[in-house]
C-alpha cells in the first residue's frame, strides 16, 4: 500500500528552527508538496520537490531524497503566525496525490 | 482570500435531510475536487472533476452525489448521510498541464455535522 508518515505534533520556540520530517512509500514519484493550514483555514501551497536536494523559499526550505524516501519541512526564525498543521503529500505514477495525516506544530513564547 | 470559495461554512443536518455544499472557483482553473477531512486523518480524495467531467469517485458512497456545471462551479449534494460524514469537506481546483502538477488551490471548507 502507499503511505505517507510525518509526526502528528511538534512543538517549537519563536525565533527557533524546526524540522518536521515526512517518509513515504508510493507507486512511483511525480514530486513531493508541503501544504500549510491554519486552523479553521484552507490548506495553501508551500513548496514543491522533484528533484533530490534543498529549496529555499525565504524562511522556509523544503528537502528531498527519493533515494530514501524522504523529505523535510524547514522553518526558520520561527514566529507565532507559523503555528499551523503542514501536511506532506507526495505524487504518486498515477499522478496521484498521496496525503500524509499532518503534523500540528505549536509555537510558543 | 485563495480564489476558492465555499458555502456554506457551516452545516448541521439530520440524517433524512437533503443538503447541499457549493464551491466556486475565480481562477480560471480546469479541474475541481472535493476531499474529506477528518480530524488526525490523511485528506480523502472524493472526486475529480476535469474539463467538467467526472474522472475520479474513489469509492465514495451514493449519498454523496457531485455535480459540475460548468468549469468554475461545483456542487456536492448530500441525502441520508451518517454520523461518521462529519467531517470538514475540502473543494480545491488546480490548472492542468501546470509547470507544478499537484499544485492546489482550496477552500476553506464547509464543516458537516450529521446529528
């Protein structure tokens, strides 16, 4: 079967960095997205992977091994805005998009 | 403001009712779907609809019937549901034979609760 994993909550310190991890096992790989939604929210658009290595987006970096299965959601400097779930989400050969639960992450001050 | 807006926000029906979910989107995209979300569960994809055709039901049970008039406006008509449809019901649109396949647009949702 396919699937995705990510920890259900993190909890982090404003101003710090945070890491939140996502493996996954699918048939085939189109790509890897990392969607941000605050509560009560629509999910938005955070990054793309397609290819191995690191995208930096401003605060946010968003890395990828397909090798391993593997993927990283990188937040920097963070602030209380950044409290939200960031769900993973990888394109399967179907294009398909194969969601992870989320991960809620808890900033505090 | 993500271009995708759906009515209504909230929803409280019984279990003969007959309801209906809106969506609307204001970008120009030509696919539209509805996913469910359950509190601590992965998204649930429940249909697709592309160019105005249906081209996904991922099993969905028949008390959930979708609707897609034109490319900017979907539906999703509900009757006889159960107390396990509770749920926050996701539309999202996305432009095919975009430079980020899976790059999606949603809305904020309409949350179900089925008494």
């Amino acid at each position: 079967g396919q699937n995705i994993d990510q920890p259900t909550e993190m909890t982090a310190t404003e101003g710090a960095i945070v890491q939140i991890n996502c493996t996954y096992q699918t048939s085939g790989f189109n790509g890897l997205f990392w969607y941000q939604q605050h509560a009560g929210e629509a999910p938005t658009f955070l990054s793309y992977n397609v290819l191995d290595g690191l995208e930096e987006k401003g605060r946010f970096s968003s890395f990828l091994s397909r090798s391993k299965g593997y993927s990283y959601l990188l937040l920097k400097e963070l602030q209380m805005k950044d409290s939200a779930s960031y769900l993973c989400a990888v394109m399967d050969s179907n294009y398909q998009l194969i969601w992870g639960a989320g991960t809620k992450l808890i900033i505090k001050p | 403001e993500t271009g995708v807006t759906q009515t209504p926000r909230h929803l409280v029906m019984g279990m003969t009712n007959k309801k209906s979910l809106k969506c609307e989107q204001h970008l120009g995209h030509n696919a539209m779907y509805w996913y469910k979300q359950s509190a601590k569960k992965p998204l649930e994809l429940m249909f697709v609809y592309s160019l105005e055709e249906r081209v996904e039901n991922n099993s969905v049970p028949s008390r959930f019937s979708p609707e897609c008039p034109n490319s900017s406006h979907l539906f999703l008509h509900l009757h006889t549901l159960q107390p396990e449809d509770s749920a926050l019901y996701l539309c999202a649109s996305s432009q095919e034979e975009s430079s980020v396949p899976g790059e999606l647009f949603f809305g904020e949702g309409s949350r179900l609760t089925v008494l």
